[in-house]
C-alpha cells in the first residue's frame, strides 16, 4: 500500500472519530462559525480600535451576549415564570367574554359566527391552564438548556474571531483548495450573512422597541413583550400576529375595548404597514453601507425563502443557516460555471 494511501485512510478514519467525538456541539460549532463569519465588520472596528485581535473577538463576543443571548435567554426565563403564575380565572373570563362577543357580532360577521362558536365549544379553561403548566416546565427546561447551549456557542464564536483566519488558511493550504475560489467563497458567505445577520438585529430591535414602548403604555412589562415581539417579528408572515392578537382578546376580555382596538390598530398601522415597510429597509440599507461594500449585492427574494426553509428545517438557528447554505450553493455554482467556461476556451 502506497503511504499516500495508508495517510488518507487514517485521515478518514481519524476525522469520522472527531465527527462523534464533537457530534453534541456540531450545531454551537457552525452556528457560531457563521456568527463569526456575520460579525467580521463589528470584529474588524474593535480590532482597530484596541489594535488588538484578543480585545476585539472579546469585545465582539460581549457585544453578541448583550445583544442577541442576553434578551432572549430574559425572555424565556421571565415567560416561564409568568405562565407559571397564570391565574386560571383570567382564562375562565376570556372564554365568558369572548362568548359574549361572539353572540353579539353584527350582521356582517354573521357568517364567520358558527366558526367561532364551534372553536369555542372545545376550549375547556380548567384543561388548558394545566396544559400552561406543563407548557411553563418545559419552557424553563428549554431555558436552561438555551443557556448552556449560549455557553458554548459564544465561546466557539470567540475561538472562531480569534483564531478563524489561520484555521481557515490552515484547512485550505490541507485541501489544497485554489487561492481565488477560497477568497470568492469567504466574499460571498461574508457579505450575505453580514446582510442576514444586521436585517434581523434591525428588525428585532427596532420592531421589538415600538411594540414595548406602546405596551409600557398600557401598563404591562414592556421590555419582556418588547423582547417577544422582537424574536416573534422574526417569524415571516404571521409573527407579529402571534403578538398582538392575543393582547386584544385579553383586553376585550377585561372590558377595555379602547386598549384592544389601540394596540390592534398601532401594531397593524405603525409597526407592520409604516416601520416594517418604509423604516426598515431604509435602517438595513444604512447600515450595509456603513459595514459592507455597495457593490455586494445579495437577492432578497432568495434570503427571504433561505430564512423560512432554515426556520422550518432547522428550528431557531435555521435564520442563520438556511442562508449560510444557500450562498454556499450558489457561489459553488458560480465557480463551476467560471471554470466550465474557462475550460471551454
């Protein structure tokens, strides 16, 4: 046996061992490689200004814990606590109101009525506050799982800012893989996830700082359901239904159909029609051109779908690696497409 053959045998060997050896992390690992890969813009800023690479991957790391782990991980602990200390009388008055509502719909809800009614004929409030009971253990399970998983997934993102760049020329002097197609791979990834990756802080923060603001209002917590609304925006489509549906039936449900119609009204108007609309992609659009070149240009119709598909495929993280995998699809095309053409000629 030829020892170029003995080496790639054990190579193969050794690197399936390292895959089960690693396989409880491998999803932390790329999702915070991709992170990493995201942030470079924010890594490069801290970098020149400390003229430091180990301050700027910490300050970046840190950056990230405020910004995206800290919220979420507020949001989970304080919802399972708040689901936990539901008062299964309050449920027991939003079914009285809500059957009272639906008797007295005018004319031209008539239709819809037997639907209602038949939605309602099953909905039991004794059973379903145990439900939320069980639903509050799994959440805080699942919260403390998150945490640990946060963990680990921030210092995977800080070894892959501080240590990326010769990991990364390292595998590829290893593969031996062309200088040019590396370079137009790392653009490519770069400057989509830096667009995936801003769109949705933009979009969380600053949907997320309206909802709260109007819910503060009204006297609820507003930076928890600021923080729902925030990760709920994330969701394409139905996520900020998901938010202010339930805060207007509760509000019925009390009597206070000026509260329900307001926050109903403000977040359809102002947050979904006027801030999600017109203001985002006029935020998104200042901040790629304060953090990435113009010319990267990325198709928003294929982020769109990529995100959906990750979300579906993937849970959570799929936001990010639904993208990751469809730029990396398409810049391979693109790069077989040039050498076919090069081959051609």
């Amino acid at each position: 046996m030829k020892k170029e053959h003995f080496t790639l045998i054990l190579l193969l060997i050794v690197s399936y061992a390292i895959y089960r050896l690693y396989e409880p992390f491998w999803m932390s690992i790329i999702v915070a490689i991709l992170l990493a890969i995201s942030t470079h813009h924010i890594q490069m800023g801290f970098i020149t200004l400390t003229r430091s690479r180990l301050w700027g991957s910490t300050l970046s790391t840190l950056l990230l814990a405020l910004l995206f782990f800290a919220p979420l991980g507020y949001f989970l602990f304080h919802f399972s606590l708040m689901l936990q200390h539901l008062d299964p009388t309050t449920l027991s008055t939003i079914d009285l109101k809500l059957r009272s509502w639906v008797s007295h719909l005018p004319p031209a809800l008539s239709r819809i009525e037997p639907k209602i009614e038949a939605s309602l004929a099953g909905f039991n409030p004794a059973e379903l506050s145990q439900h939320i009971l069980g639903y509050a253990t799994l959440i805080g399970s699942f919260a403390m799982s998150f945490l640990s998983g946060a963990i680990f997934i921030l210092i995977f993102y800080f070894i892959a800012l501080y240590y990326g760049s010769n990991i990364f020329e390292f595998f590829k002097r290893s593969a031996h893989f062309p200088q040019q197609e590396s370079t137009l791979i790392m653009f490519e990834m770069r400057s989509a996830m830096s667009v995936v990756f801003y769109s949705i802080l933009a979009t969380a923060v600053f949907e997320g700082a309206l909802f709260g603001i109007a819910i503060q209002y009204m006297g609820y917590n507003g930076l928890l359901f600021g923080i729902m609304y925030g990760f709920a925006s994330l969701i394409p489509v139905v996520g900020g239904v998901i938010m202010w549906l339930p805060f207007t039936l509760f509000e019925f449900s009390l009597g206070d159909s000026e509260n329900a119609i307001f926050i109903a009204l403000y977040t359809i108007i102002v947050i979904s029609v006027i801030a999600d609309t017109f203001i985002k992609p006029v935020i998104i659009k200042v901040i790629n051109q304060k953090l990435i070149k113009p010319q990267e240009k990325i198709n928003e119709l294929i982020i769109f779908f990529s995100i959906i598909a990750g979300l579906s495929t993937f849970g959570f993280w799929g936001m990010i690696i639904g993208p990751a995998i469809t730029v990396l699809f398409l810049t391979l095309l693109r790069i077989t497409e040039t050498q076919n053409e090069d081959s051609f000629h």
